[in-house]
C-alpha cells in the first residue's frame, strides 16, 4: 500500500472507541508489539500496532488526537487516521470477532459472544465505508 497524507475523520461513541482501545492493546500484547528505537517518536508516517495501542488508549482514557463534540446529549469523539491508520484498526477488530466466534462456551457465553463480534463487525463496516469513499 503506497503512503498517503489523507486523514479519514469518523466519529465514534463510547462503547466504540473503548472496544478499539481494548481490541488494540491485546492485540499489541499478544505480539509483544514496541516501538522501533530507529523510528523517530514523532514520526507519524509510520504505523505500528503498539503506536496505534497508546494513541487509542489516549483518546479513551484522556480524549486526546480527536475532536469530542456532544451531539443531542451523545459524546462522539471524531477520530482522524490515516487510511493505513484505519486499515489496521479493521484488520484488529477482524481477528477480534473471529476470535469471538471460535471460542466455544455455554449457551449465554457463545450468544455474549456473538454479540461482541456483530458489534466489532458492524464497527469494521463502518470503517470500511468511510475509507473506501
């Protein structure tokens, strides 16, 4: 995929931006994920599965790298990314759902489970039909 400087705004709830933060800390943890010590820190070109981690755990936690506006009593926090940014997010909260549904469980686990994953799939929808124009 070639470098791009377009940035994709899309607004996200709560519960939204909570599950990208929580998808993508796991996934930096299950691949031991660090920084690079040859790329700058300040370096946003690149992006890297535990970059992507903290700057999420930021707007969540902090509402830092958005825009948070109230929208008929509804935070939504506009979260720009690049498209590869965007891409990784989709590619994480893919592997999230799939996880979901193979893991087997007692009835009220597996319907919990197929929850989480529409609601991350419904969420990679989304992503996809702002990203692709």
């Amino acid at each position: 995929m070639t470098e791009t400087i377009d940035h994709f705004f899309i607004p996200l709830d709560q519960v939204q931006v909570s599950l990208v933060a929580a998808v993508l800390h796991q996934a930096a943890e299950d691949c031991r994920a660090v920084d690079t010590p040859e790329i700058l820190a300040d370096d946003r070109t690149v992006v890297t599965l535990g970059r992507m981690a903290t700057r999420w755990a930021a707007i969540a936690e902090r509402e830092e790298h958005c825009d948070v506006v109230n929208i008929h009593g509804e935070r939504l926090y506009n979260v720009s990314l690049t498209l590869e940014g965007w891409y990784q997010v989709r590619a994480a909260l893919s592997e999230y759902a799939a996880r979901l549904t193979r893991t087997p469980g007692n009835p009220p686990t597996a319907r919990e489970n197929h929850r989480r994953a529409t609601h991350a799939l419904l969420l990679v929808d989304r992503i996809t039909e702002v990203t692709s124009g």
